[in-house]
C-alpha cells in the first residue's frame, strides 16, 4: 500500500467516525434543544469529538511533507489530490445546497431552523468535506482516474 493510500484510508477511517460522533451529538438530544443552556455539554462534546480529525490532518500533513521529502510521494500522489479535491468540492457544494433547501421547506412555516441544525452544518460540513476528500483520493488512487 502506498503512502498516499495509506494516509487517505488513515483520514476516511478517522472523518468518519467523527462525523458519525457530530450527528449523534446534535440528534440525540434533538435539534431544538441542542443549542438550550442545560444541554451546553452536548456542544462541548462535538467540539471535543471533532478536535481529533484536525489532529490526525496536522499529523498527517507533517508525514506528507517528509514522505514527498524521501521520495515515498510523487507527482502521481499530487494528480490524485488534486482530483479527490474537485470531487469533494462538487460533492460538498451539493450536500450543503440540498441540506440549506431541506431546512428551508422543512422549517417554512415554523419561520425558523433551530439553530441545531446550523451547529450540525458547520461541524458537520467539515467532517464531511474531509472524509470525502479522502475516500476520493482512495477511490481515484485504486482505479487510476486521475485524468477524468
């Protein structure tokens, strides 16, 4: 397994798992009482949950640096990046989009989106742009597609 690979499954794997981490803690105690004073330790929760994919990118971005430093990186690995990062681009545009419709047909007549579901867009907007982006790298490095 090359060392790209290596990184990008080390990043879905550990993206993953935190965006599974930032849904829970947003709809286990609901959306509209997410946000209330007395669940405060549900945002303090996310915010912990997502601190480790931040930690695993410095990480990793490091290893990066010194695996294109001995040579266990090239410019096929750069190809792929860059590919993985127009997929993820479309891919989060369009999740974003559809989530901001949603939220607005869902919440009409209410008149407002309880602020939950704006906490789980941010967090979760990263969580997914990073885990997408690493599941296309993995994607595009197995099936060679880094000209499409």
């Amino acid at each position: 397994m090359t060392y790209a690979r290596q990184n990008a499954m080390i990043t879905a794997v550990i993206w993953a798992v935190v965006f599974a981490g930032v849904l829970l803690t947003v709809l286990l105690p609901g959306p509209g009482r997410f946000v209330s004073p007395e669940y405060s330790i549900w945002r303090l929760i996310s915010a912990i949950i997502i601190l480790p994919g931040f930690l695993v990118n410095a990480w990793l971005g490091g290893r990066s640096k010194r695996g294109k430093e001995r040579g266990e990186m090239d410019e096929r690995d750069a190809a792929v990046s860059r590919r993985a990062a127009q997929v993820t681009l479309f891919a989060t545009t369009i999740a974003v989009f559809l989530a901001a419709l949603f939220l607005y047909e869902g919440y009409y007549v209410a008149g407002a989106v309880p602020a939950g579901w704006l906490w789980l867009m941010a967090y979760g907007t990263v969580a997914f742009m990073s885990f997408v982006h690493a599941a296309a790298a993995l994607v595009i490095d197995v099936t060679g597609a880094t000209d499409a």
